[in-house]
C-alpha cells in the first residue's frame, strides 16, 4: 500500500513539474529581435529613438563606426536590468561577427562634446552621436558585416533587440 502512495506521488509531482515547464516556455520569447532602417521611427511605450546618419569608415589601422541618433526617453527603463535606470547607452553595441561585441563608450553632444554619463541619465530628448574605434588586427578577414545593436527593456522581463545593419 505504501509503494502505490509512494508511487502515486512522484507520479503526481512529476506531472505538476511537466505542466509547469511548458507553461512557462509556452510562447516566451525573451528577445524579440527587429531589424531597422536609417531615419525609421521607433516608438515604444517609454522609449522613442530614430538613427539618422551611420558611417564607417576605414584608416590603415582601424574601423571607425559614428552614429547620430536622437532619443526620447519618457521613463526610466531597467536597462541592464537596473532599475529605475535612464543610462540607456549600457544597451547599445557595436557587434561584428567573429569579433566580441564592443560596448559603446564615446557618446557627443551635437557640438562635439564628450557627454558624462549624468547628462546621458536623464529624462527628455536628446541628439547624440556615438563613435567606437575597432583595430583592424582585433577582426578577421572574413568578418564583413557590421551591426549597431540596441537592446530596449520592455514589459517584464522581455527585451526588444533594434539591429541597424552598417554596410556599405
């Protein structure tokens, strides 16, 4: 009688943790991944941005990547899953294939001044440019493409993943 009780339980239990399994991948997609076009307006629930120009250019030693981008931020977002956090640029990448992905880390105002990371968090509009410098000898020769990727926290703990492709 104790084995059927036994065996009646992990059966049981077993069936809870299969229900629950598939309830929780059931149509969960963490990222979402969309691909953007220059001067196309994204607009999210706390978050507007569009990228106007993209430019890359190349020197004898290195590939040099600028971005000018305006950006709206209506809230604080967890970026990073920090939160409340306006330090939207801990989201934004430089990616090329066979090459980790370079954080982006020189951020201008319109003028050319560098901005400090208190003026990036804040609340309101803003027109920035982004530059990353990348050694050519850190990239293989047959990594052509290159991508500036924004990852934009969205409701709960799901992402939006904006891929602007930098090919000329």
């Amino acid at each position: 009688m104790k084995k059927w009780i036994k065996l009646s339980i992990v059966i049981i239990l077993g069936l809870i943790c299969i229900l629950r399994i598939i309830m929780i991948n059931q149509n969960n997609d963490v990222i979402v991944e969309h691909n953007i076009q220059l001067n196309q307006k994204i607009k999210t629930a706390d978050l507007d941005f569009v990228i106007r120009k993209a430019n890359t250019s190349l020197t004898s030693d290195n590939i040099n990547l600028t971005l000018e981008m305006y950006i709206n931020q209506k809230k604080a977002l967890p970026y990073n899953f920090h939160q409340p956090n306006f330090n939207f640029f801990e989201s934004m990448y430089f990616a090329i294939p066979y090459f980790t992905s370079t954080q982006v880390v020189q951020i201008y105002d319109q003028h050319g001044n560098k901005l400090r990371s208190e003026q990036l968090s804040k609340q309101g509009s803003q027109h920035i440019i982004i530059q990353s410098n990348i050694a050519k000898s850190q990239i293989k020769k047959y990594s052509t493409s290159k991508q500036f990727i924004f990852i934009v926290p969205n409701q709960g703990h799901k992402l939006e993943k904006y891929i602007l492709s930098l090919n000329e």
